[in-house]
C-alpha cells in the first residue's frame, strides 16, 4: 500500500510519551505512539511505500521545537536524544508514478 505520511506521525512513532508528566496529554500521546508505531514498523517491514515531501526533516525539527515550548513543564527534553533518521531513506521520485 502506498501512503503519505505526516511528520507527525514520525514524531510519535519515535516518542513513546511514556515520560509525559501530565496524565491525559501521556495517555493521548501513548495512544498515538502506539498508532504510529505500527505504520512506522510496517513501513520498515516492507509492507508500505512511504512518500513523504522532501522538507519532511524540516517538518519534523519544527514539530520537535513546537513540543519543547508548548510543554517545557511536561516533556522530559531527554525524549529525544535517542532520534535517528538512519532507518529513512530519501530518494527522489517520478510524481507519474504515484
């Protein structure tokens, strides 16, 4: 199946929200990490082809930096020292194709 993603879902795929202090905002956080994380697990499996816009690096950054003003008093900053972008691949594609 093809599908476009979101940055979004890439951010929660990445963060558990498990470290989240406020317990509505980790409870909805976990629910959609848990979401995305399948897509993402399958995406890697194979099962998917992904196409994403080619500022979705930038679109993740932004995201990240909108999480740490909006929640500086209930997310852990050390959430996202672990992120890697090592297991995407960027490649350009044929719009004829899709």
């Amino acid at each position: 199946m093809k599908l476009s993603l979101d940055a979004n879902v890439f951010i929660y795929a990445y963060i558990t929200g498990e470290n989240i202090k406020n317990e509505r905002r980790r409870k909805e956080w976990v629910q959609l990490h848990e979401k995305a994380d399948v897509l993402y697990t399958d995406v890697l499996k194979g099962k998917h082809v992904v196409i994403i816009p080619s500022v979705i690096v930038a679109e993740v950054c932004a995201v990240i930096s909108r999480l740490l003003r909006a929640f500086e008093s209930y997310v852990d900053v050390r959430l996202f020292k672990d992120m890697s972008l090592d297991d995407i691949k960027l490649m350009p594609i044929d719009v004829r194709l899709v």
